[in-house]
C-alpha cells in the first residue's frame, strides 16, 4: 500500500487577525514550509478555527476554486459581487470559482472551525471566466450508507456542489469502532482528514488532525480504534491539463 502520513506536527502553520485565528494546513503554499505541496489539481488545504472570533479582512482571489467546509459553530463570508454579508452554518459549504477576480472576507465566529481548500480548474480557462460563488446548505448534501459507513457526499456521485477541477470527490466518512474496508478509486489520489477519533492504518496510528494519503489501492482497511469522522478528497492521478505549478514552473 502506498500511504503517505502527515502528523499534525509535520503540517504548515499559520494565524491571521493578531492570532486570533489559528491554522493548520495538510497542504501549504510553498512559502508556508510545511512538508506537503500541492499534487493533481489539490493546492491548498488549512484547517482554520478561533476560539473568541477573528476576521480575515477583504482581500483578493482569482483563477482558483476555493472551497469551504464549516465544520463547527459558523463562519461569515463577504464578497466584491453582493457586497453583503452571509453566514454559513456547521455542515455548509462555499465555493467560490475566482475566475477573473472577487474579493472577499470572512469571519470566523466564536468557537467556529472551517476547512478551506484551493483547486486548479485549468487556469488558462478560468482566467477568461467571470467570479462566480453558490453556498450549499448541510441539508442539500446527498446522505448515504455503503458497507456499515454513513457518508455525506458533497462532490462527485450525486453530491450537489458543482465545480470545474475535473475528477473532485469530497466526502466525510462517518465510521464506528471495528475493522472496516474503504473502496478507493486506484486512478485516484485519495487524501483523508481525521476530524475525530482514532484509528490505525497499515501499523500507523493517526490521530485528530492527521492527514494520510493514499494512491494506487482499490481499497483501505481501517480499524477504528474508536468511533471516528474522516473529511476525504479524492483526485485524478492524472489530469487533462497543465497545472498551475507546471505552468509556472514552465
């Protein structure tokens, strides 16, 4: 099995709002000195949260798709094209497609944690498309349970959130203690988030907040040492287009 862990310690760094919002990052930029770059069409992930409230003031987006998951308490989001506050609850999701330029802000609430995540959806494309965004509420994702695991599917297999990345699957495993078997994609690289629990994987004991990723499987075994909550993307080994990286890198 080709399995890559990254402990929450080996992860990137970072804080806004005079520290009042703390982040981890599985996947930093390459300024953020964290052992994970970006690979397929993933570029970026932190896990962001504050305990009394923070801002991240107005900046600017464009060419990517950036994606959020709040998934505690709630988080605030404003934009350059409503020009309007709107708030999102736990188990709601953004998508922004920056496209040609947005600005925006968000604020994170008390006791609130968000994940974001960065995608390429070949930018040579993107760049000639107008910003667009849509919030999806917890209760438009598709539910459903496969092999004994309860799964919320937000992208891929029927899952409401629409994007450009080609080949995205987002879905956040719910899974009870015992040994279970997880069916993978093997054209697919599959990154997992353990929001909760404990378990333990070819002899690897991950913990909250590591991240683990996988390629080249049709399936995992997982023994869940206890109930356990896992955020996974999987994405194509191999995409249509060039990167961002690869086109930056010439």
């Amino acid at each position: 099995m080709s399995i890559k862990l990254l402990k929450l310690e080996d992860q990137a760094k970072g804080a806004f709002d005079g520290m009042k919002i703390l982040e981890n990052k599985p996947i930093g930029f390459p300024q953020d000195g964290g052992i994970q770059q970006s690979y397929s069409n993933l570029f970026y992930w932190a896990n962001a949260w504050s305990d009394n409230g923070g801002l991240i003031g107005e900046h600017p987006h464009q060419l990517f798709e950036i994606l959020s998951f709040v998934m505690e308490g709630e988080i605030q989001h404003y934009d350059s094209k409503f020009n309007r506050w709107l708030s999102l609850k736990k188990g709601d999701a953004q998508i922004i497609r920056s496209g040609n330029g947005i600005t925006h802000a968000e604020k994170i609430m008390e006791g609130g944690r968000m994940f974001q995540i960065w995608f390429d959806p070949n930018i040579q494309k993107s760049i000639t498309k107008e910003a667009t965004y849509n919030d999806y509420c917890s209760a438009e994702m598709k539910y459903f349970e496969e092999d004994g695991v309860k799964i919320k599917n937000y992208i891929g297999n029927g899952g409401p959130v629409e994007m450009d990345a080609e080949g995205v699957e987002i879905n956040e495993y719910i899974i009870s203690k015992g040994n279970h078997q997880l069916k993978l994609n093997a054209n697919k690289i599959h990154s997992f988030y353990l929001l909760k629990g404990t378990v333990e994987i070819a002899g690897e004991n991950v913990k909250e907040n590591d991240f683990f990723i996988i390629e080249d499987e049709k399936q995992i075994n997982l023994e869940m040492i206890t109930n356990a909550v896992l955020f996974t993307v999987a994405v194509p080994q191999q995409l249509s287009y060039k990167t961002y990286l690869e086109l930056a890198n010439g």
